[in-house]
C-alpha cells in the first residue's frame, strides 16, 4: 500500500466482553490469550500488519492495562518507516462523557483521522479469529467508487437469523441491512446463503466524517457503527457488500480458507481452540506464508518426561509433561502436569499447575490455576458450580490465581 492510497486503520477494542466472564474479569476482551501464545488482538493486527496497512489506532475503554502492555511491547513498527500501532485510550475528548458506542468511539477520536489525513480509513473489531487480506478489502473498496464497503461471510440461511445480515443485488450493492432477521433473504446465484456481516468496514474518509459528525448531533442514535451509520449509507445507496469468499490469503487451505469465528461466548471461544488442533485443523494456525505475530514467551522448549503424552493438542514452550496425558488441548507457556494426570478437551492458560492424578475435562483454566493432587475439573458440573466456578453448556471456566480446594 506505499505507492496507493493513504489509509488509516482503526480497530475497536473497547468491548467490556461480559459474555466471557470470568475471562474478561481482569483484562479487555481483546487481551483474552488464545491458541495458547496469543491474544485476540493480536490476529486483527497480524491481518492489518500482513496487508502492508501500518498505521493501526487501537480504541480502548474497559480494562485497558493488559491490553496496552501487549500492544506496547509487542507491536513496534518501524516509526523511520511511518509505521505504527498505537493504542489510545477515552480521553473524553468532546465532553464528560465515555464511549457511548462504536461510532462514538471513533468521533470522539476524530483527531487520529484529522491528523494522519487518510484518503480511506479501515474499521475492524479486535475480537474475532481469522484470516483476511484488508489490502484485497480497501482495493476492492476503491475500485466501486463508493463511500462504505462491509465485508460479508456466507452462512447457510437457516442459521443466518443469529447474525446482522446484508441484503444486496447482484451487482453488490446493499439494499437493506438486516439485524438478526426471522426471514433472512437469499443471495443472487445462492438463495441457501446469507451474507453476514464479520463487522469490518472501509469506507472513504470524507463521506465517513460527515456520517459521524451527523451521528454525533442525533439524540435518538445509539451510535453504534452496525446500527447506525452503515444504515445511514445504505439509506442513500452508497454502500457494497464484499464478499469473504473473494478473499485471497496466500497459504490459506481448502479446509481454513475464509474461516471467520465470533468468540464472544465461552461455548465459541471453546470451540474455535478445538479447530486448531486436528490432524487437518479447520483454522491452521502454521501459515506460514500469512503468519500470526506476537511477542513469544523467552522459554526453553516444552518438555515431555516419564512417558508423558500429548495428542491432538498445542503445547506451547516451558511446559513440562510429567507422566501425564493430555488430549485435544491447547497449554499456554509454562504449564505443569504431573503424573497419571489427564487433561481432555480443555484450555489451559499460563503457569496453571495439574497435579497427581488430577483430570480436568471441558475446561478452561485461567492463569496461575493450581489443580492438587487427585482433585477433578470438568467431571461434575454441579460439583464444579458448588465450588463457585462459571459453568455455561458444560465448559467449567476456572477463574485466574484459583488454588482449587480438595474437597
């Protein structure tokens, strides 16, 4: 993108995430570790900083401290370059007021865009886990010569009721945006898909300006970008659809090709962590030729003694597998599982310790969990609920520091 357009990308990081509590207890949604070496804004900004669109703001709001941190120390562009990620905290700029909604956010921030004075400027969320070529997006963008583009991924439309969804012609043009239609209309060529929208948009900046400063003067608005302004450009035809389907990630397989997951819930966020770890993974997190990028933890390589096991699973650097089994997991940094322990379908996040015997089972395991010796997670839900843990369609969720009792 150096010789075309000058393009500003903003991506939206201020979600409080309540749905994924107690995860979300401590840290913003976007910090949330995933895959066990990342966070999840970490896969927005790999697919901004592998489309060659390197000036990124990150709009925080709720519990920003962890969110910021990463950022700091991960995300260093080269400034010599005119490259960076910066993350920018409410500063409540046009009154005494937070963030009212997405929209918002941006206007209040509306200094990022008068200072860096793009031609087009980029909005993507910080929370969702895929792959997607933005510099594909923002050309496709300019091409149509229209003021908002949102990217849509095709969904059966038996299901498309759970989604906002993008009623457009043949040509792409949208003719009504849809929120969690009872109805959802067809595509042209495709009457058994929908278009949902992964909440991604570009548009042009001076069309968009004027969207939000209109927005800003609304007292009826909930300023939010899916409810508000994309039905303002709609209104006036002059927004497209773009279709995922036409995305073109290099190293992308049949199987990952325009994978795209919402992982608000515990159920999702569950869910995508057991697509990484098949034989052939439905998101394939060893694309080489697209990588993921994070700051890697300075520790020696995962160690497996006393016939210690682990199979369909990711276990990440400094942990130690002592004569336990682990199945269809994914350990983040520094995990400890002693003997004859069993860990299955689960999610186990930094310097958590599984002791003798222990079985953790459908579960998540925040940072610094200590399991003793013969103590069951995961096994008996009502057990686990009595003991105060978050159970929700039977994932039992271990919140951070917990030393499980034995009883």
């Amino acid at each position: 993108m150096s010789s075309g357009p000058n393009v500003l990308s903003i991506v939206l990081a201020g979600g409080e995430g309540k749905r994924l509590m107690p995860l979300t207890a401590d840290r913003a949604k976007p910090a949330v570790p995933f895959g066990g070496t990342y966070r999840l804004i970490d896969f927005v900004l790999s697919n901004l900083a592998n489309s060659d669109l390197t000036k990124v703001c990150v709009l925080a709001q709720y519990k920003s401290h962890s969110l910021d941190r990463h950022i700091t120390l991960t995300w260093r562009l080269s400034p010599l370059l005119g490259s960076y990620v910066t993350s920018v905290p409410a500063q409540q700029r046009t009154g005494k007021q937070w963030y009212q909604g997405s929209a918002d956010a941006i206007y209040q921030s509306m200094n990022l865009i008068n200072d860096e004075d793009p031609d087009y400027v980029v909005v993507f969320g910080a929370d969702n886990i895929y792959r997607m070529n933005v510099d594909d997006m923002v050309q496709a963008h300019v091409d149509s010569g229209m003021d908002a583009s949102i990217a849509g991924i095709r969904v059966p439309r038996g299901e498309a009721s759970a989604f906002g969804i993008i009623d457009a012609g043949p040509d792409g043009r949208i003719k009504e945006f849809l929120e969690k239609p009872i109805d959802p209309p067809g595509l042209p060529g495709s009457p058994e898909e929908s278009f949902a929208s992964m909440g991604n948009y570009v548009f042009t900046r001076t069309a968009f300006v004027d969207a939000l400063i209109a927005d800003a003067s609304d007292p009826a608005s909930r300023h939010d970008m899916g409810g508000n302004i994309i039905p303002n450009f709609v209104n006036q035809g002059r927004a497209q659809v773009y279709d995922f389907t036409s995305n073109n990630v290099p190293g992308a397989t049949e199987k990952d090709r325009n994978y795209w997951r919402d992982v608000g819930t515990i159920e999702a966020y569950h869910a995508a962590h057991m697509d990484l770890v098949s034989v052939e993974p439905e998101f394939n997190l060893y694309n080489r030729k697209w990588p993921i990028w994070t700051s890697q933890a300075q520790l020696p390589g995962a160690k497996f003694t006393l016939r210690g096991t682990a199979e369909d699973s990711i276990v990440s650097a400094g942990c130690i597998i002592s004569g336990g089994d682990v199945d269809r997991s994914v350990l983040s940094p520094n995990v400890m599982v002693d003997k004859w322990a069993k860990i299955e379908q689960s999610i186990i996040f930094s310097g958590c310790r599984i002791g003798r015997n222990a079985v953790v089972r459908n579960a998540i395991l925040d940072k610094n969990v200590v399991v003793p010796d013969g103590v069951e997670i995961g096994v008996d839900p009502d057990h686990d609920r009595e003991r105060g843990f978050h159970v929700e369609k039977g994932i039992t969720v271990v919140a951070k520091n917990v030393v499980v009792p034995h009883n």
